[in-house]
C-alpha cells in the first residue's frame, strides 16, 4: 500500500469509492466536487500493489481564532474489496503527518453516530468524542465532532518510514 498526493487524473476514481462507501442521502457529488478542489493541494489517495487507487483522505486547512492553524479530514473513504488491509490507517496517519508539518495543533472531523467503522478508526489514531451533532446528517442522523491533539497523534508513531510517497510528491 503506497500512499501520494492526489492528482486531478484520480478524480473519476475518487468518484467510484466515494459512490461506492457513501449511501444516498450523503453529500451531493456536486458539494463533494467543490470539496475535493478546495481541498486537493492537501489530499491524498492510497494505491495498492498494481497502482490502483483504492481510496482517499481529503484533507482542509484554514486559519482559526488569532492566526492559529486548523484542520481537519473532510472525507475518507477506502473502496469496499479493499478494505481491512491497512489503507485506511495509512492515508489517515499521512494525512495527520502533513497537517503536523504545517502547524496545525488540533484537527477535528465529523462522523455519524452510527458508523461504528469509521469511529474505530479514528480513535485508532488518537480522536477523541467531543460532541454530538444533532440531525447533522438529515432527520435522526446525528454525527459526532472528532477532536485530535495533532502532536499527540498516535499514528504518527505508526507510520513506518517510507510509508509516505515523499518522491511523489517533490519533497525529496
Ligand atoms: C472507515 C474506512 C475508511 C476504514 O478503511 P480501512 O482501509 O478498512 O481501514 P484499515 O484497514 O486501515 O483499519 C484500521 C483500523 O480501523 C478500525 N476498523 C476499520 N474498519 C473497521 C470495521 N469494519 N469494524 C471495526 N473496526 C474497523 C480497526 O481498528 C482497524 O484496525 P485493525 O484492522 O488492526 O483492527 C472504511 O471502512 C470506509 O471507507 N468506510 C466507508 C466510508 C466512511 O464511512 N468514511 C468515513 C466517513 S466519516
């Protein structure tokens, strides 16, 4: 599992994970589009052995209260044949590493309440509960916020070096 920067040539295939992981009454293609080219400077996707993309983070940073950093995952999402094999973890580990070498401090998502998965995951990695959206999701779907100390990440100390594609990404 090898995990670069998303390119612009991977949208048709973030398209199908994302179509393929979310169910109808998500975000619209059309928000998630908007989302994905805010956010594709600071993205990445996870390629399995034969180069194929088998999933993505979305990744958004901006500026908070008095100039600090914040950040955040905007969406994830690993292609369903593909899942259990550690790309999940990777692309979330990656996607902290980069938020910590940009000074983010704390970064925060949003998840619904019932996506037992995607909980695990990201408390796997060292996000905690901070609090519960009500309807976030539509009519009786709640989400959670998701809180990390980005320092503090446990996946940081996961990443194995090299995990990353620095190569890919020009930075050596
Ligand atoms: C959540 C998701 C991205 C995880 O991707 P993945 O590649 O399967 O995750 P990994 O294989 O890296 O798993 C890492 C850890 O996450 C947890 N985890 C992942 N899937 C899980 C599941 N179905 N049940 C329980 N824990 C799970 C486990 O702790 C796992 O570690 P382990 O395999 O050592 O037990 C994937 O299930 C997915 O795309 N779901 C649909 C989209 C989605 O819900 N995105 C999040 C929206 S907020």
């Amino acid at each position: 599992m090898r995990v670069r920067n998303l390119k612009l040539c991977d949208l048709a295939r973030i398209l199908r994970v994302e179509r393929a992981s979310f169910r109808a009454g998500g975000s619209s293609t059309t928000t998630f589009v908007a989302h994905l080219f805010r956010d594709r400077k600071n993205s990445f996707v996870a390629e399995n052995e034969d180069g194929e993309v088998v999933g993505y983070a979305l990744v958004r940073m901006g500026l908070g209260w008095l100039g600090s950093r914040r950040g955040g995952i905007t969406s994830i999402a690993v292609d369903p044949p593909h899942r259990r094999q550690g790309a999940g973890r990777a692309l979330m580990a990656r996607a902290l590493e980069h938020l910590a070498e940009h000074g983010v401090e704390e970064a925060d998502l949003e998840v619904e309440v019932d996506n037992g998965a995607a909980q695990s995951l990201y408390e796997a990695v060292g996000f905690r509960r901070a609090r519960v959206l009500r309807d976030y999701y539509g009519s009786d779907r709640d989400g959670l916020r998701m809180v990390v100390d980005v320092r503090q990440a446990g996946s940081l100390r996961d990443v194995q070096p090299g995990s990353a594609d620095r190569a890919a990404d020009g930075r050596g």
